[in-house]
C-alpha cells in the first residue's frame, strides 16, 4: 500500500545558499529520528523565518530543516522532498541524543519548527505540524511514539520547545505525539477502520453508501461530523466512497454529511454524488 496517498500538503522548498554557515550541504546519516521544536518567536511565520535564515545565513549556523505555520509547510534544508542534509538544531554538547538514539540529532535528525502566536490560525498549524511529522514518520520508518521528541527533551537547560509553543496554541507536548501516532495510524492505514460512532441516520431515499465527488478543496473532518473536528485538507476532483449518510453541524443551512471509513466525515455541501 502507498502512504499518504494524494492527500498531503504541499511541501514547499525554499533552500538555503549552501555552502553557507546555515546549511553545509553535508548529507545527514541515516534519519533515526524526528526532533519538534517551535520558533520561540511567537506571530513569525513560515516565509518569515526561512527569510530571516536566507538573510543571516553567512554570519549564523542555526538551522532546522521545516517550517511550518497556518499557510505553508516550507522547507529550508533537504529533509523530505530530496536527500536529508545536517541542519543544527540541537546543540552537539548535550548528551541526551546519544543516550536515547546512540546518535546526535544534527546527524541523523530532522528538526521541524512550529510557528504560533496571535496572528497564526494554530488549528491550521497544528493540523500541517502533526502531518508533516507523521509523514516523515512514514518517510524514514520511524516509529512516532518513540522516535520523536521534544527539543526541551533534549537541552531541558536551555530549551522550552516545542511545549512553550504548543501551550500557546492550547495543546501539550503530549497531546502533539499522541495526534502524530494517530494521524500516522490513519495515514498509512495501519489500524483497523473504527466503527462509525455518530447514530446513521438516512437523509435521502438513494442508496445508503456510494461514491461521491469533492466539488471544491475541503476538510474531512475525523471523530465527528462537525467543524470543531480535527480535519485534513482534500483536493477538487477526489472521489471518496461513504459509508452513511449523518447528521451534523449545522453549516448554510445544510446539516446533512457523509459517514466515510476510517471515522472520517464529509459535509455534504462540499461534494457532488456520482449517479
Ligand atoms: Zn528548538
């Protein structure tokens, strides 16, 4: 079975001059883990950062590989979209890395930044946060309850991320790697669908299950048919197949959604059904 098919977002590349101080260009090792972090910058965003890096990245070393905020995914040095380079941004004095993985994080770790602050939708961002790194959990077969951790995991002397950031986005680090092993679950289709758990209950007399069209990009939202549940972005043109038909939130007048496999659900108003 492929992974993540046609359904992630787009990860954009924008690298960093290399050689330059930011990034070396020296292949990272074998990817043994995942490294959360968050900017410590609250309202900077994605471009922002990566700009910021472009800008100083003769004078400063610093580096991650992703950022990731409510708009855009963008990646600064190689980690999923070519050949993983060493980024640094863990620093190489602590020793939890070789103790808990028997490697340093600039090595054989990605690092993926999470923006927040007031002007940031921190749904959006934690949506995208918890995507890409269940994708690159995918990606290096990397197992998420074990093989991600906090930067505070790491440096608990000097470093706060990503809980300080999360918390402002009104999540816990916790919460971050139990929805990653969840999404992952999801993703790659490695659990067993659940039972739909909202009451099925027909709004037409056609067929209880069939397939239908996504008429414009939307969300399928996962857990309940509603608004509030976390969801992932779909594409125009995507054909799904429901399972039942359900009633839920109330959007424009139209509460009728679509119960799809996997606990997942799609507001009706966003689709076509093939005949
Ligand atoms: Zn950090």
């Amino acid at each position: 079975m492929r992974l993540f098919p046609d359904l992630e977002y787009p990860i954009k590349q924008h690298w960093l001059p290399a050689p330059s101080k930011r990034r070396s260009r020296q292949p990272a090792h074998k990817i043994r883990f995942l490294v959360a972090h968050d900017t410590g910058n609250p309202g900077s965003t994605a471009a922002g950062n990566v700009k910021y890096y472009e800008n100083s990245c003769q004078q400063i070393s610093a580096s991650a590989h992703l950022f990731v905020d409510d708009k855009q995914i963008i990646e600064c040095i190689p980690a999923l979209t070519a050949p993983p380079e060493k980024a640094w941004h863990v620093i190489y004095n602590c020793t939890e890395d070789s103790r808990l993985y028997k490697c340093k994080a600039n090595d054989a770790a990605i690092g993926v930044e999470y923006c927040y602050g007031a002007n940031i939708n921190a749904d959006e961002a934690y949506r995208r946060y918890v995507w890409v790194l269940a994708y690159a959990c995918s990606k290096f077969h990397l197992d998420p309850a074990h093989d991600i951790i906090g930067h505070h995991k790491l440096d608990p002397a000097r470093k706060r991320d990503p809980q300080s950031g999360l918390a402002v986005s009104g999540r816990s680090y916790a919460q971050l790697l139990r929805d990653v092993a969840d999404a992952y679950a999801r993703y790659s289709g490695k659990v067993a669908a659940k039972p739909v758990a909202a009451p099925i209950i027909p709004w037409t007399d056609a067929p209880p299950a069939g397939i239908i069209t996504v008429r414009a990009r939307l969300n399928l939202r996962y857990g309940s048919p509603s608004r509030l549940a976390p969801g992932r972005i779909v594409p125009a043109g995507l054909q799904v197949t429901y399972i039942g038909r359900v009633l839920g939130d109330d959007i424009d007048g139209n509460n009728r959604w679509y119960a799809l496999p996997n606990d997942e659900y799609c507001w009706s108003g966003g689709i076509v059904e093939n005949s």
